[in-house]
C-alpha cells in the first residue's frame, strides 16, 4: 500500500506511511496565481492499493483531497482509500429547516465519487458515515488521547454534554479512572451551572474530552466553572482542534491548564497521532 498525503495532513500522511513501512508518494502540489490547485504525483501508483489521506478544512483542502483520488485513479491504482481525518461539515448532517442543506451528504458524496473505501476519525454522529456510496469505516483518536491524559495525570474524564458520553467512558477506561458528563441547570433567568451529573470535582484533576473544539466556547465555559468547584486543574482534549478565533488562548484563561488535540486538524496543539488507528483500519 502506498500514502499520498495531501498538504492539511502531510504530519499524519508520513506517520501513517512509516507504519505501513513505504515513504509517501511524492507530489507537486501549488497554486494558481488565482487560486486554482495544480497536482501532480511524482511516482507510479499503477497498480498499487493507495491511501490518500486529507482533511477537508478549510474548504480548499477539499478540492485538493478530490483532485488526489482522481490523480490516483487515473495514475491506475488499484484501489483508492480515501482517508479524511476530520471530515469538515460533518456538523450539518440533519436538515432542520425546509431548504437546508445536508452539506454532511453532499461532500460525502464527491469524496465517494472517487474512492472504493472512505475511513474518517471520530465521524462527529456515526450515521454521518452512511452518507457515503461507499464502505466508510470511522476510527477513535480517544485511546491515542487517552494515553497523553495519562502524562498529564487525571482523576476525572468529563463529556461536554451527554450526547458525548461514550467518548468519556472510552478514555476514562483507558486510563482506568471515573466519568461523568456535565450538565447544565438554570439557576435563575441570567444564569446557568454547569456542573458535573454526580462526581464532586473538588481537588480533581480533570480531564474535558470533546471531539471537536471550534471556537473554544464549550469546554471554556465548562473549565471556568470546574475551577470554580474546586477543580485542581483542568485539561481539555479533543479529535478534531479548529482552535478558531483564539480559542487556545481562551481556553487558558478560562482555566485550562493543557489544552491537547490530535493531528486530524495539523497545529500547535497536535500532540498525539491517529496514524495508528488509521493503520489498524487500512490494514
Ligand atoms: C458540538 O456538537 C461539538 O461536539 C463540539 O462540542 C463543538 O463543536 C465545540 O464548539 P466550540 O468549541 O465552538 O464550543
């Protein structure tokens, strides 16, 4: 098998072609004065079975993913996994209003067109995956984090919310520790708490673990009041780091003490690698 990394996963590319043990395809990747993508693979793939690893944020990234499958394909490969860590748009997966768009479905849609077998990291809803034409298979970045939670040392794995329970209870059993999910309960017209639904935080080394931080809003809300609890510290953790408008920063000042992602999204706090969940699918 064979990687091509594209350039918003080139980090997790290469560490996903040293497990498999070949280098990554080289490519030439640039831009058009106007913006245009120019592509090209500098070696062979005829033949081969090839994993073309991008994420699809921001939207450029998604133009470069689709042109990568069509390289691949039309270089003669033999098969061609499309493997998008983070999935952008995975959150409009439900049409609320008469109108909306389900973008979730219409990129699953391209990303399909071009790919026998689609693998994708912490899908934000597993139903997400049936939108492709195409076997997909979501993989969990939880362990990896997990395992860098364990450096950081925590008593406590929190949801956000209970929707996102089952990722608490995953890390939490990897590290061999208790979860809860936090629950917000209006207090008067102006306020809310936000607090967790049984454990008491105080002196607790808490762990917020989230699939994606955007803005940073959920988990700096939460870490404000866990401190204000009686949290001895706070870490946040996520999948998916977008970390727009500051958002590490904001976190700090609300009083995370860590703020930990892993390489779905390629940045500062990309400390741990979903390469091997990743293998473990290819293979
Ligand atoms: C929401 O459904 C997601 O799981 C995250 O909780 C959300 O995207 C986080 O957004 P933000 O960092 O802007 O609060």
């Amino acid at each position: 098998m064979r990687v091509i990394a594209g350039s918003a996963s080139a980090r997790l590319g290469g560490a996903l072609a040293d497990l498999i043990g070949s280098p990554p395809v080289r490519t030439e990747i640039r831009q058009f004065p106007d913006g245009e993508v120019y592509l090209r693979l500098d070696e062979a793939v005829a033949g081969e079975d090839v994993a073309v690893v991008q994420t699809t944020y921001p939207n450029d990234r998604l133009i470069e993913l689709f042109l990568l499958q069509e390289a691949a394909r039309a270089g003669g490969a033999r098969s061609v996994v499309a493997v998008v860590p983070y999935f952008a748009y995975s959150r409009q997966d439900v049409a609320f209003r008469p109108g909306e768009v389900v973008s979730a479905r219409a990129i699953a849609e391209l990303v399909s067109l071009k790919a026998d077998r689609v693998i994708t990291v912490d899908p934000h809803k597993e139903h997400v995956l049936g939108f492709f034409r195409v076997p997909a298979a979501g993989v969990t970045a939880v362990p990896a984090l997990a395992e860098r939670l364990r450096v950081e040392g925590v008593d406590i794995v929190l949801a956000p919310d209970k929707g996102a329970l089952d990722r608490a209870r995953l890390a939490a059993k990897h590290l061999g520790v208790d979860h809860d999910y936090l629950e917000k309960t209006r207090v008067s017209g102006t306020e809310v708490r936000v607090a967790p639904k049984s454990l008491d935080v105080r002196g607790k080394r808490v762990a917020i673990v989230d699939d994606i931080i955007s803005t940073g809003g959920t988990i700096a809300t939460a870490a404000g009041e866990l401190r204000a609890q009686g949290a001895s510290r706070v870490v946040a953790a996520c999948t998916h780091g977008l970390f727009l408008n500051e958002a590490a920063a904001r976190l700090r000042k609300a009083g995370c003490d860590a703020v930990i992602a892993s390489d779905t999204i390629e940045g500062l706090a990309s400390v741990v690698s979903a390469a091997s969940a990743v293998a473990s699918a290819l293979r």
